[in-house]
C-alpha cells in the first residue's frame, strides 16, 4: 500500500481538531503561526501532529497535510459551493452608462469555480523563506484585514463610480465580516454586510443590494481571499482577492460565472486603513 493511500484509508481516524491543524499547515503555516491564529500553545499545535501521524503512520507532518489537501481537493474540486449551479451562461450586465456602472461594481465578488483553479495554480508555491515570514507576520494584522478603496481612476469614466470601499474585519471565533460601499455616478448609496466562516458555506447578505443574497468565502493563503456570490441558489461570480506583499494595495480578479472560460478581468484597490 503506497503512503497516499494509507494516508487516505487512516483520515478518518483523525478527529476535527487534528485535520484543522493539518489543513492550516497544508495552506503554509507553521506550528508556531497555527498556535497564534489558533489562540493555542505551540506545543500543544506540536502534540495534535504527533497524534496525527501515529494513527496515519505517516513519517512528516507537511506530508500528510499534503496528501490530505490533495484528497479534499480531488473529492470537492477545490471546495467551493457547486448547489445550484446551471449550463445556462450568466451573462454580466451591458458595458454602457450607469446600468453598466452598476452591473460591473455592484457584483463585487463573484466567478464559476474553475477561475478559482486557474488563480491558485498560477501562484508559486511557498519556499521556505515563505514559512519563516509567515512566523514573523503572525504578530501582526492579518493581510485582508482593514478598509481598501477601489482605484477608480483605472474604470473607464463612462462607467466609473464617485466610490467603492471594502471592509474587513475577523472576530475572535475567524468569522470574516465583510462591507461593501458602493456610491455610483449619480450619488447613489448602496451597501451590503456578510459575516461568513472560512468554509465555503454561502451565508446571508444584509444590506439594499438586492441582485444578491449570499456570499461564500474561502481563504486558500494568508493574504488571499475566494469569494463567490449568490442569488436565489444560484452562483452569480468569484473574486479572488490578492494583498500585495508590503500589503498597501490588493488586486481583485474577477471571472463571471458561467459553463465557457471568459475572460480574467482584473481591479485593484489600496488601502485606507
């Protein structure tokens, strides 16, 4: 029996508190960042993985993360919510006037599952200079974290709103609350709020936007965010959103969702606070 399938046959011995340890380090923590984004004690981080690698006989603990990510990523296809999806194609709002202005901002989050795949394989796997940043970052503020602003210069002025901002904050249990703040050419106000845990369950929108009423997210690295909006069951897009290193600005690359590969279209926001 090879490794992987002895990895796969013991999972289930593993309780939630284990596979949650192993799935933060399959997405590049450390034990000693798994401790403080846990509210844990390194050793303690340190003795579910022993216990983890006992009951699957696997020798390394980043090689079993490995193997378990690469068996959840198999059985969910990458683990974004699929109910509801459709053939049909969701074609995005016409690109002229304030409609389209409204259209183009107001989904802010949207993308079919396979734009998901192309963004995550196209970023480099973390080296181990990686690992060791990551440790001296656990004492700071999360990437995502504070208020961005859309750079609106780079929309085109016939369908450039006054003013997008976002907001997000993360409460003590790692639920993310989410506010979006959209004034249009016009002057026109409107918003929308989600508290949301890392898991891919979609959750109600509050708020006056009502093209759409759920929002899913997924965090698949520490200063990248997965975000798929929904409406009446169904997904509307994906955004994935990508803090720059010296964390000042973020790119959000958006895919409508749909069953045709269209094309990457790419904004970028920069921090307020």
């Amino acid at each position: 029996m090879s490794a992987t399938e002895h990895a796969f046959g013991s999972s289930s011995s593993l309780n939630e508190r284990e596979l949650e340890v192993l799935r933060l380090l399959a997405a590049g923590h450390t034990a000693k960042t798994i401790a403080v984004r846990l509210g844990r004690s390194e050793t303690s981080i340190n003795e579910r993985l022993r216990t983890a690698r006992r009951k699957t006989g696997i020798g390394s603990s980043r090689e079993l993360a490995r193997l378990l990510d690469t068996q959840k990523t198999g059985d969910e296809k990458i683990g974004l919510p699929t109910q509801g999806i459709t053939s049909n194609t969701l074609e995005p709002p016409a690109t002229s006037g304030f409609n389209s202005s409204k259209g183009l901002i107001a989904m802010l989050f949207a993308i079919p599952i396979f734009a998901v795949a192309l963004v995550v394989a196209a970023a480099p796997s973390p080296s181990q200079a990686d690992f060791a940043q990551a440790e001296v970052a656990a004492s700071k503020p999360l990437p995502l974290v504070g208020r961005w602003s859309l750079d609106v210069a780079r929309i085109p002025e016939g369908e450039r709103p006054q003013r997008v901002t976002m907001t997000f904050r993360v409460s003590p249990d790692q639920k993310w609350t989410t506010l979006i703040e959209i004034v249009s050419p016009d002057g026109l106000s409107t918003h929308a709020e989600s508290t949301a845990a890392l898991d891919g369950v979609p959750v109600p929108v509050s708020g006056n936007m009502d093209f759409i009423d759920t929002v899913a997210l997924r965090q698949p690295a520490p200063n990248t965010l997965v975000m798929t909006l929904g409406k009446n069951g169904a997904p509307l897009s994906t955004r994935v959103y990508t803090v720059a290193k010296d964390r000042k600005s973020m790119t959000e690359t958006i895919i409508w969702a749909g069953d045709k590969l269209p094309k990457l279209e790419t904004t970028h926001f920069n921090r307020i606070d």
